[in-house]
C-alpha cells in the first residue's frame, strides 16, 4: 500500500525579501542608466579611449541589477517554498552559496541562533558537511521561533 505522506512544514518566502531583491536590481539598473546618460551626454562615442573602460563598468553595474531584478521578480510573482521541513530532514531552497540545501534529520549534530545587526539565522551544524545557515528574515518568521521547530523536529523519535 501506500506510505503516509510525511508530516511537512513549508516555509514561503517573506514578500519583503522579494520586494527588497528586486528593489536592489531596479536600483542597480537605474545607476546603470544614469551612467549610461552621463556618458552620452558628456560626448562619450565608440571611437574615444574611454569608451570600452566605461562600457565594462557599465556592464558590471546592470547585469548583476538585472540578475537582482528579475530573482525579485520571479520570487514576487511566483513564491515558491523556500524551507521545508519534513519527516525525513530539511531542504532549503535559497543560492547556493547559502550553505547545504538538503540534509536529514540524523547529520543535524545541533541547532543554534545567530545575530547579525537585526538579522536573525538559524545555524545548522551538520556532521561532515559545512553548516548550514537559513536566514529568518528571507522567511518572515523570528529566529528563535524558527530554531524552535527545528529542534522539535529533531526531538521526534525516528
């Protein structure tokens, strides 16, 4: 027969952390544009010396802003989970420079709190891996509340 689905918690994204992300992209690319108009209008043209250093530079301003952009966008328009917590571990679905994003319950070896400014993470020590560190505020939920339930989560007998 079928096995029970396994008891989930999902975590969705705070609709500040997108706003804020494409708030940054939109700044980004407005930066690039000023640039952009300063320079035309400074009579910067292809045949100049400092055309090429000033077109790098521009590029380095809006393509991460459009990168930026369109991430704040798309977790806007479309807010997928980005925490999940279930029976058999966790998987969180942020960059991936953020730190592990799947793990089981069993290389949890322990969970702690971190403050940083305002912003509050919860720090997942795992056993032969790097932690793994999920940001609260990407959550819209309190950091303590947060390692609260990861921590009854690893309380359950498995």
């Amino acid at each position: 027969m079928n096995a029970p689905a396994p008891d989930r918690v999902v975590y969705p994204p705070a609709p500040a952390a997108a706003l804020r992300t494409l708030g940054a992209g939109a700044l980004l690319l407005g930066l690039a544009l000023v640039a952009w108009v300063l320079a035309r209008s400074a009579g910067l043209d292809r045949g100049d010396a400092a055309y090429g250093p000033a077109l790098v530079l521009l590029a380095l301003c809006a393509l991460p802003g459009l990168a930026l952009f369109a991430t704040g966008a798309w977790r806007a328009l479309r807010p997928g989970p980005l925490l999940v917590l279930d029976d058999r571990g966790f998987e969180l679905r942020t960059a991936p420079f953020g730190g592990v994003r799947r793990g089981s319950w069993t290389e949890v070896r322990a969970v702690r709190t971190m403050v940083r400014g305002r912003r509050h993470a919860v720090v997942l020590d795992l056993t032969g891996r790097r932690p793994c560190v999920i940001d609260a505020s990407l959550l819209g939920v309190p950091g303590t509340d947060l390692a609260a339930a990861v921590r009854r989560r690893l309380s359950r007998p498995r």
